[in-house]
C-alpha cells in the first residue's frame, strides 16, 4: 500500500504541472476489487497513470500501472506486486449520424514480484517475472439513447517470458516445491452492453449494464464463462466518452459450470470525474 500511495501522489503532481493550455493530457485511474469462492477469498487494487500528446482526436503517450494482489484460497496465501509500463493511443470521433465511437491500445512490458505459502508456513516460495500486458478496447455510444444499443468490448493479454523462482519447504530448499504461479498467461475478452443511459445531471446520467466475459486462463490451462452486470457515471463531450465510474458484479464459471467465482470491481477515472465537476 506504500507504493500505492507514493504512485497515486506522484500522478497527481505531475498532473498539476501541465499547462492549462498545454496539449499533453494527464490520465489518472484506479480501481479495487475482491474476488471469492467456496475456498477462500481475497481482494487487489489498482492505479494508472500517464500523459499523451493531443492531436485533433487522437492522444499519444505512455502509462504506468501498479497492481497489488492479496488472496488466500484452499489455505494458499498469495501475495503479489506487478509493475507495467508502455506507449498508449486513444482516440474518438463521429462513427456515423447515431453513434459516437471510442478506441484505446495500450501495451506494456509487465514486471511481477510474487510471495506464496501454506496455512502452516511449512511451504514458501517466491518467484519474480518479466512479461507483457496489453490492454485494448473500444465503445459505441448510442446518440438516441435507445434501449441497448451502446456497446464496449475490452480485451486483455497477458504472458510472462521469464521467470526466477526461489522456494521452501520446512526451511530447507527442495525441489518439492510447488510454484503455483508459474504460468502467467492469460486471454480476456469482456463485452458490455448499456440498458438505457438515465440522466441525472445535464451532462452526467446512469448506464445499467450487461457483462458478459471469456478467461483462458495458461496458468491451469482452462476456459472460463463470466456472466454479470454494472452501473456506471458517464457522459459525452465533443463525441468523447468518458465514465468517471463503473461498478460491477461479475459471476465467473468453469465450462462445466462445476464451479463459481464471484468478482466484485470498482474503478474510477480521476481526470474523467474532475471534467465533469469543472
């Protein structure tokens, strides 16, 4: 949480060091979750921050992430620290008379500091990683309004290409042990749609939303179903996208459906929120 806090007042100063007039925009977010199932429970929070060049209706730049992880499953601790930095390009414009559209791209090579044991201490392990994360995505926004007809679709990749791992048993370095997080890898594809976007403001409103999710997860080799759903604050301003809130209930099942996980995700968009307070 230190390294949290220190990234999250480093983005703010550097925020407040740009020119108003400047074309360079800040980007600053965050976001925390918890995640449970019938063997155990844990939670993870997030921070990003960047700037990028303004460009007409593009942005150029670079982003930093900071993910902490804390869970304890099946009386396994894990605990880990990821670190991902990258360029990033979003832009936006007039998709046609009816919708506005939105696109982001965003890829980083991703660092990873991990600390695992068992209920009993009698097994520990460590393992630092070197990979890649990137995060891409884009949205249609519905002018009109109509009953679900505005759309986002994000996906996400993940892949560690190395690894160094150090571990434990009973205090005495063995071969038996067993390195749950070795594989990193990772493929997810989420699919929002909006119910109906519900004015509160003159320029903020509600969007109730569906979600709907696919996991291929390389550490166990195994696909999963998410089904779920989320309210977010948003607004449009010059056919710009911006959702200061989304909260969301996710229900994540194996392809047999012999298994639940349920995922509870907050995330909030500093810059989007302080636009809509100006």
């Amino acid at each position: 949480m230190k390294k949290l806090s220190i990234l999250v007042l480093f983005s703010f100063l550097f925020s407040s060091l740009l020119p108003a007039q400047s074309k360079w925009e800040p980007s600053f977010s965050g976001g925390i979750g918890y995640i449970s199932d019938k063997s155990g429970a844990g939670s993870y929070q997030y921070v990003t921050g960047g700037a990028a060049y303004k460009k007409g209706n593009l942005l150029f730049g670079g982003f930093g992430t900071f993910v902490n992880v804390d869970v304890t499953f099946g009386g396994y601790n894990f605990r880990s620290n990821e670190y991902t930095i990258g360029p990033s390009l979003v832009g936006w414009g007039n998709f046609s008379k009816n919708y506005d559209y939105a696109f982001w791209l965003m890829p980083g090579a991703k660092f990873f500091s991990d600390h695992g044991h068992d209920a009993l201490m009698a097994q520990e392990v460590w393992q630092k990683d070197i990979g890649t994360y990137s995060l891409g995505g884009a949205n249609l926004t519905d002018k009109k309004n109509r009953w679900f007809h505005s759309y986002k679709l994000q996906i996400q990749y993940q892949k560690n290409f190395w690894s160094k791992k150090d571990g434990l048993v009973n205090g005495n370095i063995s071969d038996s042990v067993n390195f749950k997080a070795v594989n990193k890898a990772y493929l997810k594809t989420q699919f929002e749609v909006a119910i109906k976007r519900f004015n509160i403001k003159s320029k903020a409103r509600l969007e109730p939303k569906l979600v709907i999710g696919h996991l291929y997860d390389g550490g166990v080799k195994k696909n999963y179903l998410e089904f779920g759903t989320g309210i977010a604050l948003s607004f449009t301003k010059k056919e710009r996208y911006y959702e200061p809130f989304n909260l969301q209930y996710r229900a994540r099942y194996d392809v047999a459906f012999t298994g639940r996980l349920d995922v509870v995700e907050l995330n909030v968009d500093a810059i989007a929120l302080y636009k809509l307070l100006k």
